[in-house]
C-alpha cells in the first residue's frame, strides 16, 4: 500500500541505475500519478493491488490517467518516460 511506496519507489529508481532488465513496481500505487512517477524512476511495468479493494474500477482508471498523461504530453509510448527522471 501507500505506506511502502517510499521505499519501493527508492529500489525502483537504484535498480534501474545498475540492471538492464524489465523491472516491474507494486506498491502504493492508488492513482495514475503514482504509476507514472513509478515509470519515470525506471519501471517496465506496475501492479495495482490495494487500490482495487479500496475502488473495483481503480485499474481501468489507472490506465486512463495513464493514456490521457501521455496524450496530454504528446508522448508517443510509455517507453519514452521510462527512467528519466533526474536527481
């Protein structure tokens, strides 16, 4: 949940620093934003747990934050984003 997210997001950004294969991110992951910040650390992919016994719909919302982001933003694929964050 959204407790470890923290944490997680740390390992996700370290990891993609030092290994080059698909890294897939889980926790705390409630709202679009969340997951895009997971792919700008370095992500591949994301699982949605919590959320969706807080709100059944939370996955489908999720990817339509997701697309209306990338669309907004005039970003072609996912992959554009993936890792670039900057610290």
């Amino acid at each position: 949940g959204p407790a470890i997210k923290p944490i997680i997001m740390r390992m996700v950004y370290q990891c993609y620093q030092v290994v080059k294969i698909p890294i897939i991110a889980s926790g705390g992951i409630m709202h679009w934003q969340d997951a895009i910040e997971y792919f700008l650390a370095g992500a591949t992919a994301i699982q949605v747990g919590t959320a969706n016994f807080i709100n059944p719909s939370a996955s489908i919302e999720i990817l339509q934050g997701i697309n209306d982001y990338l669309d907004n933003n005039n970003i072609e694929s996912i992959k554009n984003i993936i890792g670039k964050v900057k610290i």
